[in-house]
C-alpha cells in the first residue's frame, strides 16, 4: 500500500490527511525526478541552480541572489556551484567594483543539460480540469498566508 493510500484510509482527521497527502505526493515527484536527475550526474540543487539562472537577465546572478531565488535554502550552494563550474555548466567571476560579490553565469552546455533534462522529469501536467485546477491552485495560495 502506498503512503497515499495509507493516509487516505487512515483514521487522521481532514486537515491532517490533507497536510499530510500533499506532502506524500511532493515526496514522490521530488523521488522521481531526483532519480532521472541522478543519470546527468547533478543533483535536485544543482538543477535548481541551473533554473534559476536560465531565468535571469543574460543567465548571469550574484551568489546572494541565486541563494535568496532558491525555494529550499541549502547550505550546500557554494559546493554546488563549484561541481556545476567543473562540469563547466556554469562560469564564476568577482565584481570589479566589490571583490566580495561573485557572479555565476549559466555557460551554452549548462543550458543545453537543463533542456536536456526538464522534458524527461515527471509529468508536472496534473489530470484537472481548468476549473479544478484554479481552484486547487488558489486553495494552495491561501494556505500560504
């Protein structure tokens, strides 16, 4: 039996089943994709990384602001920026005006291994209606506040 199918059959009350069933679901993705992003030899963070520079203005972000963009804030950015620069999927360089600020530049190859990887993870497409789907989606918003 599934880690679902225990909480859905479970004697918890409706919030807790609730808490706990998005949680389990998170869980499985997050298995999943790690698991397919494994074989490219990166990690969830590094993809993270990765993310989060394809999206910024010419690829390119302060070590400050790559940890402030990142949903889970890991200590381990530092050692994961230093695996996607051996990797060569990322450049750094030190700021002319302030040696302490270091920027990270996305390279050609780290954005080909994004592209690369994001179509293989697990389907992200969730089986709602559009209706559904704005409603689970403000449902989640508001939990948040």
């Amino acid at each position: 039996m599934t880690s679902q199918e225990l909480v859905v059959n479970g004697e918890l009350d409706l919030d807790q089943k609730i808490w706990k069933l998005i949680s389990a679901l998170a869980q499985e993705k997050r298995v999943q994709a790690e698991m397919l992003i494994k074989t490219f030899y990166i990690s969830m963070l590094q993809l993270n990384i990765l993310d989060v520079l394809c999206y910024a203005v010419h690829g390119t972000l302060s070590v400050n602001r790559i940890i402030e963009s990142m949903a889970d804030a890991s200590p381990n950015v530092s050692r994961s920026l230093k695996k996607l620069e051996a990797l060569r999927l990322i450049t750094k360089h030190r700021s002319a005006e302030d040696q302490r600020i270091v920027f990270v530049q996305v390279t050609k190859e780290g954005r080909q291994l994004r592209q690369q990887i994001k179509p293989q993870l697990p389907n992200e497409k969730l089986n709602l209606s559009e209706t559904e789907s704005r409603t689970l989606y403000e449902l989640l918003n508001r939990l948040q506040c």
